[in-house]
C-alpha cells in the first residue's frame, strides 16, 4: 500500500502573472483530467492546499492561484524552473460528455473562473459539439480580471460579459459596472437544451441559482462547485463535509438538487 | 467457532504467556481506567469501561506522514509489530471495525493499515452496562473480535472467532467445552437511543444543548470513531527545506474545522457544530455506509466537562 498523501515533485514551466494577486503556473504535469477536477499542490515546509485545474491538455496543467493566505501566497512567488508538489487530480468534474450537443452558461465570479478556465479549454478543443457558449465573470477590479490576454479570443468564439463590481474607471476591456448576477438577469436566456456551471463564493451560486431557476431551469440542469476546507482530498479527513455529502469525493460539482442551497450545515 | 473455558484463577498465568512474542495492552487502574502495556497481569481492571477508547493505538493523536529534504520526501517504513489487546469491550471493537472501513477498505491507508496488521483483538463482554451512559445495546453493533471473554463469575466462557484467535485459544490454561454462546448472551441490555433524527434538523431540542456545549471537543476526543484529520508542515530547526508533514486529529467542534481563507467559517454557530457531530454519527455515514458510526460507548457524555446527554435529548425531540 503506497500513501495517498505523498505528493510528487513537478517542474513550473511558465508564470503568467493575471493580476497583482493572481498567478497563473504552467506545469510539467501530464495527468487526464475532467474539467472541474483539482489537484492538491504543497510547497514542503510550508502547506498544502486544494487548485482547480485551470486547463485541459495532456502536455501541461495549469493553475491559477490568487495569492490570499501562507500557501497561496508562498505559491505566488515561485518562478519559471521552481519545483512544487502536486497530488491528484480529485473530486468530480462538469458532465461535459452529457450536455454534447448543448449550449453552456458558465457562471464565475473571483478565482472561481479557474474552474471554468478548464471547461472553456474543453469547449475549444471540442467546438464543435457544443451549441452556445455563454460566459458571465464577476471580479472586483478591472486589474484583478484574470485571463486577459484569453478573453480577447473568447469574445469572437463566445459570448463573454464580465461584471466588476468595485470599479469606477473605463478600460480597455468591455465590461458591466456590478456583480455577475445582474449581467445574469438581465441576459435573455431559456433553459431549452442548456446546462448551467457555476464556481464561486457560496453567496454568489446561491444568488445564480435562484435566477436561472426563475429563468426556468430545472435543479437538474445546474452544476455547481463546492468551496471548503480540505486536507486530504480523498475523502477521510471530513473537514469538506456539507450535510452528509464530501466536497472532495462527491464534489466539488454538484448538481444542484443533490445538496440545494447549502450554506452552514 | 470453538467455545473454551478458563478459570479465572488461570487469567494473570494466561496474559503473561501472551507477552511471549507480542506486547500485550490491557485495561489498567491509573488515574482512571486506561489501556497501557502490560505489566504486572494483576493489575488489570474490568470493573468499568477504559476512559480512553483503543483509536490511538491504530490512528495517533500526530503522526508523520512523511519527511522532506531538498532530496524529496520520504514515507516512514513501519514494521507491523505483534499486539495484543485485551479486555476490549464491544462498543470499542466495533469502533475499530468503523476505522477498518474508513482507513483500509476506502482509503487503503498504509499508515493506518500497518498498525492494524498484525494486532489480536481480546474483547470483554459487558454482563451489565458498566456506566449509566451506555447505548451500545440500541446500536446494531455486529461481533467484532479474534477472541471474546464471557465472564461467568468463577471462570470466562471464551469464544474464537477468528483463525487467529482459534491459534491464540492452543494454550494449556483454556479447556475446550461443548457449550454454545447463545444470541441472548451476547444482549448487552442499556438505555436506548430511540430516535431517528433524519427529520429532527430543525427542531428546537438542539437549542439548550447547543447553549451549554463550551467547544472544548473533549466528546471528539475521547470518541473511538471520530476519524477527523488536519494535515501540517512542521520545518525542522536543522535549515530549511528539511521536515516533516502530520497529520493529527482534528475536531468539528472547534470553529477553525470549517475556516477557509479570509476567515469565513461554514458552521460559525455552536448549535451547527453540534449537530454536525451528532448527524455525522448517527445519520451522514449511515447513508453512505449502511452502518451508524456511533457505537453507543456514551464516553461523549460521560466526558463532557458539561454532561450533555444528547441521547435523552433526542429521545425527547418530537416532530
Ligand atoms: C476544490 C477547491 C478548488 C479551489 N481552487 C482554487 C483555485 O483554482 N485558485 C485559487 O486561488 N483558490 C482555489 N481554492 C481556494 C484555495 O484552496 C484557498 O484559497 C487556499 O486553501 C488558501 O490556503 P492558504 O494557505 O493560502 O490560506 P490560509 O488561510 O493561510 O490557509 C490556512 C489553511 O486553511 C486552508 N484553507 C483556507 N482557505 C481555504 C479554502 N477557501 N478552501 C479550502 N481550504 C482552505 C488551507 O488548506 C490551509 O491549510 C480552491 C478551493 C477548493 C476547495
Ligand atoms: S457501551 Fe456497551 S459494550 Fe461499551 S462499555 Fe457500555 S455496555 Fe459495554
Ligand atoms: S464535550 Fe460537551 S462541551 Fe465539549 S464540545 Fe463536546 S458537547 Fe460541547
């Protein structure tokens, strides 16, 4: 019996800052992933902590990390040819085998847009089997907008609005003064053969929820992604635990009505 | 399986025979009734439950994971010693079944797994419950154990259940006997919990109990199923880059269980601490493994520095 919770050691290829807070890792990691999935990456010494994969390839794995405690941080700093630790990829992703032939609304606000970063990797290799592509990002400052130099191209492919809800100046960038939820609302859109992803502090799926059900949509049409506290991953440390389900084994996606609205329980 | 008997008188000669190859642990009078390596067989003390459930032996307070350098990490490689343990009641054997299937069935956790490998469970059945607190008997508990003790006043009635207790019971002290264990023996006759509390969320009984819990989670503690965890780097002073990685027990009862960054803890209320214990016990992982993860050992009461006896609370909760 090997340990689960012995990482292995991985090359940073790249580092892309996004943001003052924000760093996006290019690994040297080839592991198959379901969009929506995360890795736990650790920097000995220091910690560990759950990531979402931010892409879909097989020659390298991304991930965005906004730099808010001791581990994030420290990960933040690390630069093209460091080493850091991974161990994963965990949990259940997006079904995005079941919706082929749909249209997609991805829903993400802060470093909730990592999660989605790996579905829209997984769209663009796979264009052709899905119908409209809607994409709605929340961020508080145009500076904090990460995937800038992605969202030119997403324009043209696909309907991207951003929502930024702290900022007072023009930019370059189109985007709606406000939270993600307003573009939400206001955006014209019906349930027909369309699933929902949402990834994003508790508040804000919860707030998405309840529009896209007035919009029509059944519980079971909409995917959303879990934030907890992790040590393991793998299902045994409980820390994850909302009601009986486990955030890192069962989620972190979760289709709506298999938790509901979920807040401290 | 085989039935033996044993003359009590025959028990200190029969524990210290085990020590031949083995370390034997057994439930000793200190402070309180604790299981400590066995030293004078006389010393041992059946009179009450241990204060402290067997968990540590197979799942530490801390261990290391692995250690680091700037050459990489290294696991420890355990050696699986011999143990024996005896005097285990039933509440506390199924508490190890409970672990078995959450670190070796699903984790396949090899830290967990090598300490379980080579140890020989010796159970003590309770003729009567040893504390008012006790509610194995509403539990469902399944027999658990290589080797049971059946106390019959002047000698133990010892089942086999297992090949490795069966080999344990080739001793002279033990004289095989025609006599069956029946189901009513092995009845251990406590109070009950009664309710099921799949419906009871909501209801306003949590209230009072939750007002005097103090978060100080000695119920998790002293709990021989509770198999929360927390995982930390611990640097060495040596320079850096060198250390090691624990794991150690963690309790749903502190704030910190649910704090992500930013400081938003999840269950910030006492009362949704509190229920989240008592649901993962009786509710949670029943829907996930068919089984309650409590076994009914009442230390969670008994220990509680403000004896919430959450059993009769819920008992008394109506719809
Ligand atoms: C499934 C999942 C995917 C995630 N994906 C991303 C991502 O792609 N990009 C990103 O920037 N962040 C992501 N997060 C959040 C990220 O894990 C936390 O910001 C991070 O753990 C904070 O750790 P820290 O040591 O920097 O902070 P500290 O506050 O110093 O952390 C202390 C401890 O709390 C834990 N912790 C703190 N906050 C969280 C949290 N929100 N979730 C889980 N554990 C926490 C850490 O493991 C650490 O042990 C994700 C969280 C989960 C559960
Ligand atoms: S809970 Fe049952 S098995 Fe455990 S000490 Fe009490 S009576 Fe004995
Ligand atoms: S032992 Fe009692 S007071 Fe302490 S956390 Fe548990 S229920 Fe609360």
């Amino acid at each position: 019996m090997k340990s689960k919770l012995v990482p292995r050691k991985v090359k940073v290829l790249d580092v892309q800052q996004e943001a003052p807070d924000i760093s996006t890792l290019t690994l040297d990691c080839h592991s198959r992933c379901v969009p929506g999935q995360f890795v736990q990456v650790s920097l000995l010494g220091v910690g560990e902590c759950p990531l979402s994969i931010a892409s879909h390839s097989e020659k390298y794995m991304k991930l965005t990390v906004q730099g808010v405690g001791t581990v994030t941080k420290a990960l933040c700093k690390l630069k093209k040819g460091d080493h850091l630790y991974i161990r994963g990829p965990y949990g259940k992703g997006y079904p995005l085998k079941k919706y082929r032939g749909s249209s997609l609304i991805l829903v993400g606000a802060g470093c909730g847009v990592a999660a989605l970063k790996s579905v829209i990797d997984y769209v663009e290799s796979h264009r052709k089997d899905y119908k409209d592509v809607f994409l709605f990002f929340g961020y508080r400052y145009a500076k904090s907008i990460a995937y800038k130099k992605q969202a030119t191209e997403w324009k043209k492919k696909f309907n991207l609005r951003i929502a930024l809800s702290r900022e007072k100046t023009k930019s370059c960038l189109q985007w709606d003064q406000g939270h993600v939820t307003d573009l939400l609302k206001k955006e014209k859109l019906g349930p027909e053969k369309t699933a929902a992803f949402v990834c994003g502090p508790l508040r804000m799926i919860n707030d998405t929820v309840k529009i896209l059900k007035k919009k029509g949509f059944a519980d079971t049409q909409i995917y959303m992604a879990t934030e907890r506290l992790m040590y393991c991953g793998t299902g045994a440390c409980c820390h994850c635990m909302i009601r009986g389900k486990l955030a890192c084994t069962d989620g972190p996606v979760f289709r709506f009505d298999e938790i509901g609205y979920y807040g401290n329980d | 399986m085989t039935v033996y008997k044993l003359q009590k008188s025959a028990l200190p000669k029969f524990l210290e025979s085990l020590k031949k190859g083995s370390q034997v642990f057994a439930p000793v009078k200190r402070d309180v009734i604790r299981f400590e390596p066995l030293g004078n067989p006389a010393d041992v003390d059946l009179s009450a439950n241990s204060y402290f459930p067997l968990k540590e032996y197979f799942f530490p307070p801390k261990e290391v994971l692995f250690h680091f350098s700037k050459k990489g990490v290294s696991a420890p490689v355990k050696r699986a010693e011999k143990r024996i343990f005896f005097g285990v009641r039933r509440c506390d054997l199924a508490a190890i079944q409970r672990q078995d299937l959450v670190f070796i069935k699903q984790q396949k956790d090899p830290y967990y797994a090598k300490r379980r490998e080579n140890s020989l469970l010796i159970g003590y059945h309770c003729n009567t419950p040893p504390s008012s607190y006790c509610f194995c008997g509403s539990m469902g508990l399944e027999d658990f154990y290589d080797l049971m003790f059946f106390d019959r006043g002047s000698h133990f009635l010892v089942h086999a259940k297992t090949a490795a207790g069966q080999s344990l019971a080739k001793n002279k002290f033990f004289n095989k006997t025609p006599r069956k264990i029946t189901d009513k023996e092995r009845r251990i006759r406590t109070r009950a919990l009664k309710k099921d509390i799949s419906q009871l969320y909501n209801n306003k009984g949590w209230k009072p109990l939750a007002k005097r819990c103090l978060s100080c989670a000695a119920c998790t503690e002293l709990c021989p199923t509770c198999y929360c965890y927390e995982i930390r780097d611990e640097p060495s002073i040596e320079g850096p880059y060198k250390g090691k990685r624990c794991r150690s027990w963690s309790s749903c009862q502190l704030k910190d269980f649910t704090r992500v960054a930013e400081g938003h803890v999840f269950r910030e209320k006492r009362e949704e601490r509190f229920k989240h214990r008592i649901y993962h016990q009786i509710q949670y992982f029943k829907e996930r493994n068919k089984i309650n993860l409590c076994t009914g050992c009442g230390r969670c009461v008994a220990g509680c520095p403000a004896r919430i006896d959450w059993v009769k609370a819920v008992n008394r909760m109506k719809k």
